[in-house]
C-alpha cells in the first residue's frame, strides 16, 4: 500500500487510490448525480452542488439512510481506515462508516473552516480529489504561493518551529485521511468553467483513548 504522512500534532496520511475504485466512484457518481440525495442541509460548505453516497446515521429532517456504493468499494473504504489506524497505534476500535457525499465545487465557491463528527465525535475523515480544474484563476498576490481551490488542513500543534498547518499540491487520485477534529477548509478559485469534484466519507471510531497509547509510528 502506497501512503506518505504529514504530522500536525495530529497525523495525516496520504493514499494513492486504485483506479478501480477511482473510476467506479466516478462513474457511480456521474450516472446518478441527478438522483443522488442533496447534502447542502447537513454541510457547512458554501457549495450549491453536494449529493450523498452513503448515509448510515439516524434518519432525520436533513437526510434519510441510504446507499449507492458496492460492497467492494465501502470494503475498500473501511480496509483503509483500518491502516490509519493501525499506523498510528490505535488499538482495539470498532468502525462504521457513518456518511459519504461528494462536493463538486465551482468558480467562487469555497469551504470554510470546520470539523466533522458522526454519529460520534470521535472518528476519521477524509477528502478524495476525482476531479481537478487546469486553471485555477488568478492569484491575487504572491504568485509563488497558489492557494486558489486548495485543501488547507489546520493542525493541533503549535510553538515555534511547529508544522501547523498542511496545504498539499494536490492531483486527481489522492485521498487524505485526517480526525474529525482536525480543522480543514478549501479556498475558492475563479476564471474557470470547470469544477472541483471531491468526494469525503466520515468513520466514526469507537476506541479506548487510555488503551490505546502505545506509541505512534509505523506498522510493526
């Protein structure tokens, strides 16, 4: 398995997706977009077009339970999860996918600062980029540093010489997967009529924070 991690207090991990799953979500989502559940009730993102996958949370005004999404591919979903969790020493847990939705952000949208919960406050999200615009508009200033329709990922750490916040070079295929506490934003970008389609899921994890703290690192 293919991943690179980054260390904000907290760990993101960075997978490379198959393309069988990449080109399945793909389609899933571009031959039923138009009969996809609208998520915009239950999201903060400033974003007119998020449609759900997969809800397994209590039925509720915003959003009733459902799924769009293969076995195979949610098997997917949850085998990576467990290596998150496995990587940073996280002991005895029991998983459940809670929600999947896809953003397909355009020209001016953005997604401001926030964080994610379940059916519990503890758990794991993630971004999945399936889709990106060639040209993201003109920087304002400091063209050196593009930050036009970036993820920006906000770390628990802090102090001088701290790494606290990570904005990755992103490309069609990667999948970051960070906790739900970890605060994380996407920056609008402009002079395009091609859009940012990512796709999201949230797991809850029920786990023993005491129990579990046995290091972090690497798989043994």
């Amino acid at each position: 398995m293919k991943f690179d991690f980054v260390y904000l207090g907290q760990t993101v991990l960075k997978y490379e997706v198959p393309l069988e799953i990449f080109v399945g979500l793909n389609e899933i989502y571009e031959k039923q977009k138009k009969q996809l559940p609208k998520a915009n009730k239950q999201l903060v993102g400033k974003i007119q077009d998020e449609v759900s996958l997969f809800y397994s949370g209590p039925n509720n005004d915003k959003m009733h339970q459902h799924s769009f999404l293969p076995q195979d591919i949610l098997k997917w979903f949850d085998s990576i999860f467990d290596h998150y969790l496995k990587w940073n020493k996280i002991g005895e847990n029991r998983r459940s996918i809670n929600s999947i939705w896809v953003n397909e952000m355009k020209a001016n949208e953005y997604n401001p600062v926030h964080i994610h919960q379940g059916k519990l406050f503890t758990g794991l999200s993630s971004v999945m980029i399936l889709k990106l615009p060639k040209d993201t508009g003109v920087e304002y200033s400091a063209m050196d540093k593009p930050m036009n329709g970036r993820l920006q990922i906000i770390g628990a750490a802090n102090g001088q010489f701290s790494k606290t916040d990570y904005s990755p070079n992103m490309k069609i295929g990667d999948f970051y997967i960070f906790p739900y506490d970890m605060r994380h934003c996407v920056y609008p970008f402009n002079g395009t009529k091609e859009t940012r389609r990512t796709l999201v899921c949230n797991v809850d994890v029920d786990y023993n924070p005491v129990a579990s703290r046995t290091g972090s690192g690497q798989l043994e």
